[in-house]
C-alpha cells in the first residue's frame, strides 16, 4: 500500500478492504484507581466508539469499561496490562518470559492528589501518576467543538525518569496522530490495539533486534514481524525484538508474540506509539538509567544469556557446503598444514543423501562411519557442527510419522516464497513446536547426532511459519514470531541434557523475545560487500542493544554480487572482514563460496596473523563472557553504552567495544581511510602505545591492510596466551599473562603479542 501520511493508515490499517467496518476505541481519562490485595493495582478506563470518516466521538454507542493492572518489580520495572477480550497468558507459561529469582514484585499503593492519583511503593516512591484533571482553558471561540480527553499517565519505572503517555496529539479534534491507548474493533472482537508515549524532540532510540538501520532510530517505523531477510541491506530482519532504549534513560518491552508496528517519533514526531495485532496489551516499562542497567532489566524479565563453551571463541571454517569426510579432512588438513589455528568444521547443507534435503542422518556413501570420522576430527582438534532446518521433506523417511502424529503443519499447498532456501527439496511442513511429543521427536533425532559425536547444531531458518495451518496450541499469528525461541529451546535444551551446561551451543539465525538464553546467533546472508559489512555491524549493535550477549556473522559475507556463487569476495574485503570478526563474540567463515584462507593466497599470510591475534584474546574473551550471561552487557557494545551523554555516540554505528577493553573502528573501504571519534576518556593506540585523550576526532586517518584501528582503555588489564596454538585444546589458561595499557606499554611490536605475531 502507498504510505499516506496519516496515522488512521499507515497505523491503523483503516485503508485496508478487511477494515471496511472496523472500529476504534480511544480510552478517556481514567475513573478510578484502587489497590489490589495481590500488591497490584487497578486503573478503570472507559473507552469511547469513534466514527470512521473523522476520529470524533460516535455518540451512538455507549462507553465500554476497560482495567488496566499496575504491577512493579523491583526498584526499576512497572508493567502495564490491559486485555480487551482476549486472556493474559499466565507468567508460568509464557516461553518469552524467564524471571530472575532476584525481581521480585513490589507492592503498590493509591494516594489522592489534586490532578488525580499517584501509584506508590513501599519507600513512597512515585512509580506511575495518573492524571484525571482536565487542562484550564481560557474560552476565546467556538469554532471547534470540545476536545476529546485521553488517557492521560505517567510512568515512573524508577522514581526518576518520567513516561508520559502521549495524551494530546492532535490538531483540531478529530485529526489524531497517535492515541495514548486504544483499540480497533472487527465484527464486535478487539482485533488490535494501539498506545502511544510521549517523544521528546531529540529523543533518540536504539535496539528492536537486529536492525540494519543507522544507530539512532528515530524517524522510522518499523514491522516488527520475523523474516527471511535476504540479505542485510534492506528492513526485514530475522530476529525482531519488540525492545528499545531510549536516550532518555529507559526502555520499553512490548510483551507479545503478535506482530508489531512500532512507529519511533515518526507517524507522529511528538510520539513512540505501537499497533499489536493482539487484544492484549502487555507493557514493562524498564528503568536503571545507564543503557547497561537498562538491558540487564530486561534480561532479568526474559533471562540471561547461557554460558558457551571456551572451544566456541575458536575458529569455525565452513562454506555451502562441504560433501563428504574426504572433503573436510582435506580441509582439516589444509589448515593445520599452514597453521591456521582452528576449532570448528561445520558441514552445510551437504552431509545428506541429497543436498538440503534434512532428515538427520549422514549419508552412507560420503560419510560411511560418522562416528569414526568425527572421532578422528576430534583427535584433530575439530569440533564438528552440523547444518538442519525445522521444515521435514516429503521425500524423507520422517516425513509420514510427522504427518501421522502431527508432528508438523498441515500442508496448505500455498508455495512458500522469497527464502533463502537454494535446494530444490520439496518442504510439507514445519515442525510444530508447540506440541509436546513433536518437540520430544525432534529432540530424539538430534540426541542421535550426538550420540555420534556432533558438537553443535545450527538451527537455521525458523523465521517464517505457513501462517494458514495449523498447530497444536497456537494460532499461527501469535506463533509466527515466537517459533524461532520453541525452535532454539527444543534444540539447546537437548543438547545441555546431552553435552553438559559446560558444552551447550546452538548456530541460530531467527530470534525474538527470550532468545538471547540461547546463543549464539548470526547475522544472515550478507553480501560480500563494503555496505553488506556496514549493514552487518550495524545489526550486530542494535542486537546487542536488544539484549542479547553473543553474536557472530558470515566472513566475509555470505554471497557474491552480482554472481551469488561464482564471485568470490575480494581479497581487501577478506581481510577487513576477518579483522572485525577478531573482535565479536563468535567468528565464523561461511559462504556460498570457498572461504578457507588458503584460497585467498594473496592475503592469506595477513589472515593468519590475525587468526594468531584471535587465539592470544581467547582469555580474555572467556574473561567477558562470563560478564555478558550475568550482567546488561552484549559482548560487543554501541558506544552509547557506556557513553550514553556523548550524543555523538547515539549515531555511530560503525565504531564498537569489544567487552570492556577495545574500542575497535573497523575499515569498511578500499582506501583504508576513515574518521575515529574517541568519546571522552584515555585511551592508548593498540600499535603504536601512544596516549590519546578524548573526546576527539581523528581525521582521514589511514591503517594498511595488515591493520585496523583498535584503541584500548588507559589503565585496563587484558589477559593473553602468549604461545601459538592450533585450537583453544591447546590453551593453558594458568600460563594467560597480563598487558597493562599505561605508560609502560610502547605498542604492539614491543608487547608480548608481537613476539608471536607478525602484523
């Protein structure tokens, strides 16, 4: 449809054929307050029919009566909770939810005041303020008639920051922009529902799951719906959060699996306002001030991320695909032989008896004893993952016992369209994760792979369901977004039973809500392009932003332009590639092209070097994991995060923290040139030592390929191995040694890591 500038369309859907005859309810101030024996408390709201042609009262129906419940936890959490037809999943039995044991929920108190009632706690801290007073006028004319009068709070998750619900935006009545809370009738059924807050004027906002938008997103709506994104470069993503901070010092969780429209001070310039394809409104206001508080907030309401294991930090080398144990042990081979440290060999889409046709067993033919040849990958030193999709083959052996037990959808024989699914295999139907035995199936056919010796399952896919079929306790639009978390606990839950909490790992593409407890996650099918590593990064922070800890991304991008498998990535991208993935969580070499570094041979000597760099960190990488699964902390950071007054930082997106200690500014152009802004503080150039004092902007500055700008905190302490090794097997973490960033440290050629490496 044509965007028209106009919140009753391009928010509402009122422009649609389906919403001929649909209705909206706006909610007036409110009528009444009162306290619940639960420690919560009640909000009476009427809500008041409005004629289609103009938003003015629709006198000829009566006013329906809503309850919005107040609940807070802790010192720093208010949710608010309206249904208007539909049952609130009970907390227990919501999968996007994992309580910290620590949050508890506070009581709540009512007390009177002039303008209408403020929500207190235990310590007579203002937590939410109701307002029920109408604005004085002074009467000059009556040219328009009466206002309307909205509902009219504020929220004060901490006692500090202040929430308004944005209770005034409009232009003359009936021109509405945005509603502080509403929602749209169809055939007598609330069918969706609308709030809105207030936005200041250079209010900026950041998160929403892996966005590859600039870092600032004010000025944008966004489809919170998952997706096959296709790339990195456009607005789909495939891990949507229904999360954001706010430069204003709190975040907002719409708490749904609906899909969601969430419009950042852009419908309406003066508001961030959502539309929930649900009849149940469910809002955490989350407060801590500082972004990394904020995050931690979040996760205490959605869980932590899980520690991975150490051999995870390692190098994983893969493409699309390797085809047989001959291939791979070549491979293996290869990268021992030119000492190419390495962790991981993944196996695509190719360890079938037909390619992406997945059915969960090794073919006979190319992989004859699976158990044997992962025993000798192992003594090796390689762990082995495995690719596998959620969808089950016609042609597979499963497929008859899935459709007999229900352990998929039903085929609606509606063609699915515009995946990345290259095969020709023809797909039925998708695993239906909410019903209890199909989970238990698909867990007993994972449990066999690791009873060979596979390590790790990549859990591709899951962004998109048949939205026409159906499943065992879910209707398909409240599933949709959800089924990329049923997926990766099925998968990671298996795995922990089996391998130990120590060894649990998933490879996930989709996410959303509670996905983060499951790493690690990455980026989609990027191109192997200057803009497709810039969109990368950019999705990689906003990510982050969003509450997940680790994350990782294809190098050196996963497809060819304009060739997708034929043109190879260009040896200066390679490198650049490479030198950010030093420095995520996870790095993974994955392509719809060979990516081993020996097929690079011009700039394969340089690649090593920085593989070497990468093992050395392992330490201290180990060292800010542990940080992210039990603080607000992804291990690679907007600049925000910790410079959260430094407005400059709210809009870069192409400079990041890795854990604590580096700020890293990675070269995304031929020229080796860029800009580095160094937010206020010290900090010392990782290859030369010389001492900077921020903020400041370092201008045109150029690094050759063999290096990349990288900046350490004055003072900080980085723990190093400083011996060669060929996988983290080889590490011995009592022998880790420790570089001080001061005065004492005269560069990366004179350090203990310029002895093993050459750069």
């Amino acid at each position: 449809m044509k965007q028209k500038n106009s919140f009753k369309y391009d928010m509402l859907d009122f422009d649609l054929p389906e919403a001929q005859n649909d209705i909206l309810w706006i909610a007036e101030m409110a009528e009444e307050v009162y306290e619940q024996c639960d420690g919560s408390v009640i909000i009476k709201i009427p809500f008041q029919a409005q004629k289609k042609e103009v938003f003015v009262p629709d006198a000829t129906k009566e006013k329906k009566y809503y309850y919005m419940e107040i609940k807070a936890y802790g010192d720093a959490i208010v949710r608010c909770s309206i249904s208007f037809s539909g049952r609130f999943i009970e907390d227990s039995n919501n999968p996007m939810i994992e309580w910290d044991p620590s949050l508890k929920q506070v009581k709540l108190y009512v007390t009177k005041n002039k303008n209408g009632w403020d929500i207190i706690d235990d310590n007579k801290v203002v937590r939410m303020r109701v307002n029920n007073v109408k604005k004085p006028t002074r009467k000059w004319s009556n040219l328009h008639p009466e206002p309307q009068y909205f509902f009219d709070a504020t929220i004060f998750p901490d006692g500090i920051v202040a929430i308004p619900f944005m209770a005034n935006d409009t232009f003359t009545p009936g021109i509405v922009e945005s509603v502080s809370l509403g929602y749209v009738e169809r055939d007598g059924k609330a069918d969706r529902c609308v709030f809105a807050l207030h936005s200041e004027y250079n209010e900026k906002f950041a998160g929403t799951g892996e966005r590859f938008a600039p870092m600032n997103l004010s000025g944008k709506t966004i489809i919170l719906e998952n997706n096959d994104a296709l790339g990195v470069n456009n607005r789909r993503a495939y891990k949507n959060v229904p999360f954001y901070i706010s430069s204003k010092g709190y975040g907002l969780l719409i708490m749904t699996s609906a899909h969601v429209r969430l419009s950042l001070a852009d419908i309406s310039t003066r508001a961030v306002q959502a539309l929930i394809e649900d009849d149940v409104l469910d809002l955490f206001f989350i407060g801590g001030g500082e972004p990394e508080r904020i995050i931690y907030n979040y996760r205490r309401i959605t869980g932590f991320p899980r520690k991975v294991p150490v051999w995870s930090y390692g190098i994983w080398m893969s493409r699309m695909s390797y085809f047989s144990a001959e291939e791979t042990f070549d491979v293996a081979k290869k990268l021992r032989e030119n000492k190419f440290p390495c962790d991981v060999i993944h196996l695509d889409t190719g360890w079938f008896k037909k390619d992406w046709q997945c059915d969960w067993e090794f073919d006979e033919e190319r992989f004859p004893n699976p158990q044997e040849y992962i025993r000798n990958m192992h003594e090796m030193g390689f762990k082995i993952s495995v690719w596998q999709l959620p969808h089950v083959a016609a042609e597979t052996k499963h497929y008859n016992v899935a459709v007999e037990n229900k352990f998929i959808s039903k085929l609606t024989n509606k063609p699915e369209e515009g995946t990345s699914n290259f095969g020709d295999v023809e797909y039925r139907g998708v695993i239906d994760f909410t019903n209890p035995k199909a989970v238990e199936w698909y867990q007993n056919l994972l449990k066999n792979l690791f009873d060979l010796g596979v390590d790790v399952i990549k859990t591709d896919f899951g962004e998109n369901i048949d939205m026409n079929a159906e499943y065992f306790s879910m209707e398909p639009k409240k599933l949709h977004n959800l089924y990329s978390l049923l997926y990766q606990k099925a998968a990671f839950e298996i795995t922990e039973k089996v391998k130990g909490k120590d060894q649990a790992i998933i490879w996930a593409r989709a996410g959303w809500i509670g996905c983060q407890r499951y790493p690690v996650h990455w980026g989609g099918d990027s191109s192997s392009t200057w803009d497709g590593l810039a969109a990368t990064i950019r999705g990689g922070l906003h990510l982050g932003v969003s509450g997940f800890g680790f994350w990782s991304h294809d190098v050196p991008g996963f497809h060819g332009l304009p060739d997708f498998m034929n043109n190879w990535p260009d040896d200066d991208i390679y490198v650049r590639w490479t030198q950010v993935a030093v420095f995520t969580s996870h790095i993974r070499y994955h392509g719809a092209s060979p990516r081993e570094p020996y097929n690079y041979p011009n700039v394969s000597d340089i690649v090593r070097e920085w593989w070497k760099l990468r093992y050395a960190l392992i330490p201290y990488f180990v060292e800010q994991g542990e940080k992210v699964t039990k603080t607000g902390y992804p291990f690679i950071r907007a600049l925000f995060i910790h410079h959260p007054d430094d407005e400059y930082c709210w809009y870069i997106d192409d400079e990041f923290y890795c854990g604590d200690i580096f700020l890293v500014a990675p070269i995304i152009n031929s020229a080796g040139k860029r800009n580095i802004y160094l937010p206020k503080g010290n900090w010392i150039d990782f290859w030369s030592g010389e001492f900077i004092e921020g903020p400041v902007m370092l201008k045109d500055v150029y690094f050759p390929l063999e290096k990349m700008p990288i900046y350490c905190v004055a003072g900080s302490e980085l723990k190093v191995y400083p011996y060669m090794v060929q996988h983290t097997g080889e590490i011995e973490f009592d022998k880790a040694v420790t570089i001080i960033f001061d005065h004492t440290y005269k560069g990366f050629s004179k350090s203990i890591l310029g002895r093993i490496i050459k750069l």
